[in-house]
C-alpha cells in the first residue's frame, strides 16, 4: 500500500527523516540565476549574509540557488517528475517527499557559483565548494547529503542546512 503520489506511508522512518515544519517569516536574500527571488528564514538569511561574504572576501562568489521551498511547491515537483514518467522510488532518492524537505524550514539553502551549471554533483569540484566544506560550519550550516547519506537521497554538495534556529 502507498500513500499520496505513491510514497510509502512509512517514508520518513524508512529514511530516517522527521516531518518539517513549514517557515512562514521569511526574508528575500536575492535571486537565482533564472531571476527568481530567494528567501530564507531571518536568522538563516543573517547566517547566508555574513558566510557569502566572508567568502567573496576569500575571492569566491557563492550563489544562492534555491532556499525555501513550500509543501504545495515539493508536491508540484514530484508530480511533474512522475507526469514526466519517472518512478517515485527514482524521484525520491533526489527529491524528498512533501513534509520533508529541509527547503520547508527557510533554513536550507542551494548554492552554486559563476559559470557553472548549479545542482549537480560536479559543484563538489569547485572552488565554492572547498570552501564550504572548510568554513560553513563557522556561519552554523552543514551539508544535508554526503555521499552515502542514511536518509537514501543522492549526494547533494550544494545543499547546506543552517543549524543554528
């Protein structure tokens, strides 16, 4: 038996993940490529804010990709990924269910760089990305998905979550 869009019903213990609770403060911190604005939770904005410049200081210019994502907008995606004639059990070692996505919270938040296609695993060889993997963690993020995660999602170096609510 399966749920809504054919997600099992015990998805997020099966994966190790917990329901998010949906952020309703959220503040614009710029725009992605495709000009569509991003926003973040205050704090996380603050946090994104300080780690971006500190890292322009350091001469590498991150880009904010994605940040919150609404329940209604994860279900959009799966379905048209399911409408597109992918398998839920594909879609979701990329995506997470509606209810799970740290996108929910305003506290996860995408990142790229200049003149590299963002959302792929070749983000992990950038200069970006080294030095997130050295220094997120001074501004409160972590990375949500290294390779091998419990949770059954596929490495997602560009996918950094803000701890520090």
């Amino acid at each position: 038996m399966t749920g809504p869009l054919g997600i099992p019903p015990d998805y997020g213990i099966s994966r190790g993940l917990r329901l998010q609770i949906e952020a309703a403060d959220l503040v614009a911190v710029g725009v992605n490529p495709d000009g569509r604005e991003i926003k973040l939770s205050p704090k996380t904005a603050r946090a994104w804010s300080r780690m971006r410049d500190a890292a322009s200081s350091a001469g590498i210019t991150l880009v904010p990709i994605s940040g919150f994502r609404s329940v209604a907008r994860q279900r959009e995606i799966i379905e048209a990924k399911l409408a597109a004639g992918q398998a839920i059990d594909s879609i979701l070692s990329a995506v997470a269910a509606p209810g799970y996505s740290e996108h929910h919270t305003g506290r996860a938040i995408d990142i790229g760089v200049p003149d590299e296609p963002p959302l792929t695993e070749d983000f992990a060889l950038t200069s970006g990305y080294a030095w997130l993997e050295a220094n997120a963690a001074k501004f409160g993020f972590r990375l949500s998905f290294p390779r091998g995660n419990t949770h059954g999602i596929a490495y997602e170096p560009w996918h950094w979550f803000h701890e520090a609510e």
